[in-house]
C-alpha cells in the first residue's frame, strides 16, 4: 500500500467505527477485538510503511495525523492507535539516535498529544483536570496467587508475622499523579515513554493479538540489541522445542545504540508476558532474553529480578509440560473467609503447640530461596511477586 492508499484506508475507517451503532457496541471487549483482528493485515502495512519511511517528514506526517485524529475519537478508533505505539516508540528512539531532528519533532507532537490525555481521568475534552491515580494491592504471601505457592517458600526464623494479622492484602501502592508536559527533554523522555507503554498494557486484552503480540516483541528486541553484539543463551533451546526455534533476528551490532531505562524495560516486560501466551511464545522468548542481557549489561537489578523470575518460570518442568506454552499451570485462588486454613500457621497455634529445639528442620530441595526487597516499586510493575536471587 503507496501513502494514498493507506490514508484512504484510514479515512475509511475513521468514518465506520465512529458510527453511534460501533459505539454501542464497543462495551463488548471481544467485538473490538474482532474488528482490529478485521483489519490486522492492513495494520501490518500502516507499520511496516512507517518503518520503511519515517524518516521522509512528508510521507510520515499525513499518516500520524490521521493516527492521532483516531486516538482523540476514542472508542476502538482508540485501540487502533494503541497497537502502533510500541512501533512508534522504536522509529522514535532511532531517529533520535541518527538525530534526524524533524522526524524527532513529528513523533514528539504526537506523542505529547497522547501522554497528556492519558495521564487525565476522563481526557481533555471533560475539562475537569483531574488527573490519573492508579492503585495496586499488594497480596501477602501468605495467601496462595498466580503468581505464588506459599508452600514452596522458604520462612526464615527472624520474621513473625503479627497478631492477628490475617488481612489479604499487605499494602496499596498508588502510582502518580504524572505530571503534564508540554515539551520532551532529556529527563522526562523515559517517564513520558515508559507511560505511553503502560497504557498499552492496561488494554492488550482489547487489541488483535496478530499485532500487539508480535511488534511489543519486535520493539523490544529492536531497543535492547541495537548497537550491541550479545552472544546468543540458551534459553530458547531449552524452553522451546527444536522446530520452533528456526526464526533468526537482524543483526544489530551495526546499528545505532538506542536510549532505555530500567522503568521501560520493566513495563515492557508486562506485554512480553502476555505476548508469551497468546501467540508469539517463540519471538517473547527473545524479547526476555534480550531485555535480560540488556538488564546486565546496563546494572538494572530491579529488571534482572524480574527477569531471572521470568525465566526460572519456564524452566519449570510443570510448564514445559503444557503445549507449547499455550497453556499455564496456575495456582488456584485461597478463599479468605472466617475459617483457618489448615495449612496455615498463626501465632496461636505455636503457643499451644511448640517443637523442641533439637529437631532440625525438613528443607525441601524443590523449594527456592526467596529475598523480599522493601521499596522495590518497579518491580511491582511487572505483575510478578515471585522473587529469585539475582544472578
């Protein structure tokens, strides 16, 4: 598709889904799913012409107007814009790199237009002003997750638990309010970024997963590998099977090094999860092994923990398991109610009943040390709460 054609395609929709019956319909998350899914394929030409011109200010800028008049439209016209935004994010940082300074201003209008509107409860155009706030409950870990089985936790002797403690959530986190901003400089660029990312995050599940999965994965390897020459792990082999593991990557050791931060990696790494198990298992492979020696690479403990917990999940033999990491053993949810589970061990029990200090205690070789480090906000991000030593 030339540029004509892709804003005739553009227009085209602009003027189908802002209708009042698409409106409507949007409150179902699988009928928006199913018409992004409809138009993945001419979603793969926006991106890929992008990628060939977004160094030619004339081609580019109709396009990202047209993008940006679909985002302030909201509804799925909205989501439409939220899949190219990893994309973007990549173009931006290269042609920041290659300081090609009108590329940088026409991604930097754009994405200032949508940060601003992202960071407001209800947008810009409510006039209100009153700005985002989001809240995350951290769970105790006493309690079973996803994410966790207290039963494979390593208790040490010097941490009590409190009396009568028995709430299901330890603490709340509240992330922002962001603060507004009118120009991109060096010291907000990865703030403005990184919570571009977290808005995408916050609706994959309403985006065709053809083109969500597949470009957060593409991006990050493009931002952690570019001008650098990584020897290859063996994390794929040993995670995938032998014919998936036939797809090979650029090489970027020519290319120019792209800026990062801790913050964005750790937000990337929320869509490489979830990228993992809805279609592009093999290409996220990639992504987590590339943000993980980017991580070394660069001395970001708080990534490296989220990533050694990431890969230490793979290599579980209950998750090899499944078919082809279609599939997820989770861990089943512990109803909190007034009843005492029997499993779990509270103050009052260990005054009725106590050991003798002669018994040595039983330490089970499947279970795995556990550091808990206080303050760790970022890696409250990544949706995981299972902590690995660093390597």
């Amino acid at each position: 598709m030339n540029n004509e054609q892709l804003q005739d395609w553009l227009t085209a929709l602009n003027e189908r889904w802002r209708s009042s019956v698409e409106k409507q319909a949007l409150k179902d998350v699988g009928h928006e799913q199913m018409l992004l899914k409809l138009e993945a394929c001419n979603t793969h030409y926006l991106i890929n012409y992008l990628k060939c011109n977004y160094a030619d200010v004339d081609l580019i800028q109709p396009v990202l107007g047209q993008l940006l008049a679909c985002y302030c439209r909201g509804g799925v016209l909205r989501y439409f814009t939220m899949q190219c935004i990893p994309s973007l994010i990549h173009l931006y940082l290269l042609a920041l790199a290659k300081r090609q300074k009108k590329s940088i201003s026409m991604f930097e209008i754009l994405f200032l237009a949508i940060y601003n509107e992202e960071i407001l409860v209800a947008g810009t155009s409510s006039g209100s002003g009153m700005k985002k706030v989001d809240k995350i409950r951290i769970p105790s870990t006493r309690f079973p997750s996803v994410y966790h089985d207290p039963r494979k936790l390593n208790i040490l002797s010097d941490v009590s638990f409190k009396s009568g403690s028995t709430s299901f959530v330890e603490m709340t986190v509240r992330i922002g309010p962001y603060k507004s901003a009118d120009k991109i400089t060096p010291e907000n660029r990865q703030t403005i970024l990184t919570r571009l990312l977290k808005s995408v995050n916050s609706c994959l599940c309403r985006l065709s997963h053809d083109v969500i999965c597949k470009y957060i994965c593409s991006t990050t390897i493009s931002v952690c590998q570019s001008g650098f020459h990584f020897s290859e792990t063996s994390l794929k082999s040993r995670v995938c099977d032998e014919d998936l593991c036939s797809e090979e990557l650029d090489e970027f050791s020519m290319k120019p090094r792209l800026q990062s931060s801790a913050q964005y990696l750790l937000e990337s790494l929320n869509g490489l999860y979830f990228a993992l198990f809805n279609g592009e298992s093999q290409l996220a492979i990639q992504a987590i092994d590339a943000v993980h020696q980017r991580a070394l690479y660069e001395f970001y403990s708080d990534v490296i923990l989220v990533t050694n917990s990431i890969k230490d999940t793979l290599l579980e033999s209950s998750f090899q398991s499944n078919e082809r990491l279609l599939k997820c053993n989770r861990s089943n949810h512990g109803k909190v109610d007034g009843r005492r589970g029997s499993e779990l061990i509270t103050n009052s029990s260990l005054r009725l009943k106590k050991m003798p200090e002669d018994i040595s205690p039983v330490v089970d070789d499947s279970s795995k040390e556990c550091i808990f480090s206080d303050g760790k906000f970022l890696f409250i991000h990544s949706g995981l709460f299972r902590c690995h030593t660093i390597i």
